[in-house]
C-alpha cells in the first residue's frame, strides 16, 4: 500500500525509500459493525471498496 500512495512523490524525487529491503509484518484488517443493524446498499458498496482497496 505504501508505494501506491507515494509513488508519485518517490518519481518526483520528493521522499525517498531509505530502507528497501525492511518490510513490516502484515496485519488482520477486519471491518466490525453491529450485528443486529440491517446490511445497506451503502454499508455494502463502502466494504466492497474497502476490500478492493486494502484487501
């Protein structure tokens, strides 16, 4: 995710990686909402973008 929100700004020579080869250990995302509210059109299409977004 980093390099797709920075990208630009490391192109341009704006930032730069100062450490290549250090990656962070992958965390669980989870999405909590109340169980007993209904599942809306919104509240839908909103998980589904964050789910193809961030994965």
């Amino acid at each position: 995710m980093r390099d797709e929100l920075l990208a630009d700004d490391i192109a341009a020579g704006r930032l730069q990686v100062l450490l290549p080869n250090y990656t962070t250990r992958t965390r669980a995302r989870q999405i909590l909402r109340p169980k007993h509210r209904k599942m809306t059109p919104k509240l839908r299409a909103l998980i589904d973008f964050i789910v193809e977004t961030y994965g």
